[in-house]
C-alpha cells in the first residue's frame, strides 16, 4: 500500500482435481485506515472453464461472506452485477462491482471507504456451474482484512493528581488514549528541569479484535517525588507497531502535565567563619558567623535564629540574633561557647546546627609580609615564597665568599707590615754602625759597599 491507501494484494490460488478453477487476488489484504476516505481494496476472483464446463446464468458468481451472499455477478452478456439484499447493503455506496468480459474472466469488486466492519468478516467467491448435465458450486480460497491505524495523542483529561506536594510524597498519574491498531500501549515519562530524561512506566498491550478499530487504554501510575524533580514535568506518550516505539521527543502523540512543585523543610547546610581559626586570641576585632540554609520555600532572614550557651554547661542558651549573620567584636573569653544556629520556612519545621568558638591566648602577632619583592631578608639571605608568607634562608656560598675576602685582606695587610718592619729594622741598624764607627769603637773601617747609598748625616757625639 502506498501513502494514498492503495491495497498491496496478494495471489492465492484455490485447485481442484479437475472441473473449474477459480482464484481470489489476496489471502490477507492489508490496509492503513488514519485517513478511512483514502483507505480501500479490490478483491478480483478469476476462474478458467474447463471443456465441458458451463456458467449457468445471471448471477452466478457471488461473493460470500459466511453463509451469506453479498453481490452477484454475471457471465459476459449477461445482467449487470448488483448488491444482494439485505447482507450486501452495507457494500451498496461505498464499492463499485464489475462482471467479467469477453477478454477477462475475473468478477471485481472494489471496496472503498474501508471500515471496521470489513475485518471481521472472511470474504471468497461461489461460482455455480454445470458439466456433463450436473450443478456445481465452486468456492475460491477465504480473502480477510488486516487493518491499522497509528496511534492517536493521549486524550486532554486530567493527567496529574496535584502540581503541588511535599518530598516523598506520591503523586498520581493517568493518561488514557486511544493506542491504535494493531492496539499498543502508552508509557510515562519524567522529564527534570535539568534536561535529564527517564521513563517512569508502561502500560501492557492490548489484544486485537477484528472488526474493532478503536482501542481506548486507560493506564494510572503513581510518582514518589523528591526535591530534584522541582520544575519537572511528565508525558505521557501513545504506541503501536506503527510508530515503532519512537523516544519521548519523537513521538508526535504525547501529552504533557504541569511543571510541579516540591516543597521541603528548611535545612541549615553550613555555618561559615570570617576570620575561620580554629582558636581566637583575645582582642580579635571582629568574627562573622554567617548560617546558611536550604529550603523550599526558601527561608527569609527574618526565619533565623542565634542562640549561644556558654562552655559553663550550666548555662542556658540566650537568643543573640534574629537573622542569618552573627557579628562578634573584640573577642573575650566569655565569647567562648556553643553558637546555635536554628532555620524554619513555611512548612513551620525548625532545623539547626551548632558550632563552637574558643577565645583564648594573646593578640596575634602581625602578619607576615608576603612577598619577596620587597628584598626583607639580608645580603647572604636568600628570600623564599611560602604559602602565608615568605622564609629567609642563609645562602652557604655568599659566606663562604665573605669569609675568603676577609682572609685575603689580612694577608696582605701582615704582609706589607712585616715589609715596612724589616726596612725599618735594617735602617736602625745600619745608624748604630755609624755611630761607633765615630765613637772609636770599631777598630776597622767600613768599606766602600758598606757606605754605598747611605745618604745619612750625622751629629758628632762627643765624650764626656
């Protein structure tokens, strides 16, 4: 069959040992009836005389049903072919009958405007016939019908039980649809706001009926719903092995719920610090203590509550905030103790937490400088980046450097004062020579490389 309903046919061929031979086109004829205008078939009954064999009269090839005569048809030359009454009434305005020819020696019969009611019956040919002076009928083979028709869109009744409703409660879906022919079935899917797709259920397959084209499924199904699925919707979609079990997004018969909403108690899920340490010395300027929560609705700040108890057990707890912030200043010891931070929303359930602060020790030293731009350290430092700060280390070989110059220079500071001694040594000696030369204590004279280059005058020293 082709998009405009025109009827795929079949041969079939009924054989007897002898006599006539008569065949029907088609043993199952197929066809697709979303459009019943378009949707038709032709049953042609062909038969061959054999020597001797004789159509009686007018009328008679009829197509049958049961036990049952639709129409009859006539031999060539004879009278037209008309509907038999009452049985072949319901043929009368919606096909058109033909006798066979001289050239053809087929009984046609086109059905349009296919309806149910043309499945549930099996359709064939008797021919009556004589031979050799004796009446025959012959019958061809049974000719039924298949019919199909897609699925249709889920009926708008009303698919969701609530659009509203707290976590881990179930809600209720129903779609009801007509699934087709051959009948399918429907199924359920969950689409979240996160754009993830899952399917929830399926309805089982309805049996077919000849004769029925009209297969209303009714399938319910309940959710349990978690905090996840705010914003999420559902659809119901409707099969049959005409859409070929097609995904969520591609089926054209579906249905879609309201977005639903999921309300929840609030939650405290976090208490943050500002300055976070895990003891506080005293005199610290200020601590925030800031109480997150979570919740749907969501909490208002006017939802929250601070209360503190000191690390004296005894104690009761004192409110000290009515919002989700708490500042404390100039830290005391008599800050320290268990902080309570407690959340409602309108579901009027409270939730809390609990933190505790320390506040011991002396004002913190300030801090370090962090970074080695700024060259801290000293010149046989080397500077190192750390995580908080940074760490001067000694640079081995800048002291070792140091220490070689500084041996250096002392070495040759010794050594130019032991040459300016020796000098000034030799020339001390050399004056004491001449003095006793004068003095008449040297019994020889100097000689000539004694007195060579001394350029030295002296006083005469007289005795007494």
């Amino acid at each position: 069959m082709n998009s405009n309903g025109v009827v795929f046919i079949f041969s079939y061929l009924f054989y007897e040992s002898s006599g006539l031979t008569v065949s029907v086109d088609g043993s199952k004829l197929t066809t697709n009836i979303d459009t019943f205008e378009d949707a038709s078939i032709i049953l042609n009954c062909s038969y061959t005389e054999e020597d001797g064999d004789e159509i009686v009269s007018d009328h008679a090839i009829y197509l049958r049903i049961l036990d049952d005569n639709l129409a009859g048809f006539s031999k060539p030359g004879g009278i037209d072919p008309d509907y038999v009454t009452p049985a072949g009434e319901y043929l009368r305005n919606r096909s058109k009958l033909y006798n066979p020819t001289i050239n053809s020696s087929s009984a046609l019969i086109v059905i349009e405007n296919v309806i149910c009611e043309d499945e549930k019956p099996a359709f064939y040919f008797r021919i009556f016939y004589r031979n050799s002076g004796n009446f025959h009928t012959k019958d061809s083979a049974e000719v039924s019908l298949s019919l199909q028709k897609s699925a249709l869109q889920p009926l708008d009744l009303p698919l969701i039980s609530t659009t509203e409703t707290l976590e881990n409660d179930d809600i209720f879906l129903s779609c009801t649809a007509d699934v087709g022919k051959s009948p399918g079935y429907v199924k359920w899917w969950r689409f979240r706001a996160d754009k993830s797709i899952s399917l929830i259920s399926q309805s089982e397959t309805l049996s077919d009926e000849a004769g029925t084209c009209i297969f209303i499924t009714t399938f319910n199904t309940t959710y349990q719903v978690t905090r996840e699925d705010i914003g999420a919707f559902f659809r119901c979609t409707s099969h049959n092995n005409i859409t070929q079990d097609q995904g969520p997004e591609e089926n054209p018969h579906y249905r879609d719920t309201e977005k639903i909403n999921v309300l929840y108690p609030a939650m405290v899920t976090n208490i943050n610090l500002v300055p976070d340490m895990s003891i506080y010395p005293v005199s610290t300027p200020t601590l925030r203590l800031t109480c997150l929560a979570d919740g749907n609705p969501l909490p208002n700040n006017n939802d929250f509550k601070w209360t503190f108890q000191n690390t004296d057990s005894n104690t009761t707890e004192e409110t000290v905030s009515l919002s989700n912030s708490l500042t404390l200043r100039n830290l005391k010891e008599s800050h320290s103790g268990t902080y309570f931070c407690s959340v409602t929303n309108s579901l009027n359930l409270t939730h809390s937490s609990n933190i505790t602060i320390i506040v011991n020790g002396t004002i913190p030293e300030p801090p370090l400088q962090l970074h080695c731009h700024s060259s801290p350290c000293g010149a046989l430092q080397t500077c190192v980046e750390g995580g908080r700060g940074y760490v001067c280390e000694t640079n081995g070989m800048a002291a070792v450097g140091v220490v070689f110059i500084i041996l250096t220079l002392l070495c040759v500071s010794a050594s130019i004062g032991l040459v300016y001694y020796m000098r000034k040594l030799r020339n001390g000696l050399r004056v004491a020579h001449h003095a006793e030369k004068y003095n008449g204590q040297q019994t020889t004279s100097p000689t000539a490389e004694e007195d060579v280059n001394v350029d030295v005058t002296y006083a005469q020293i007289k005795k007494p």
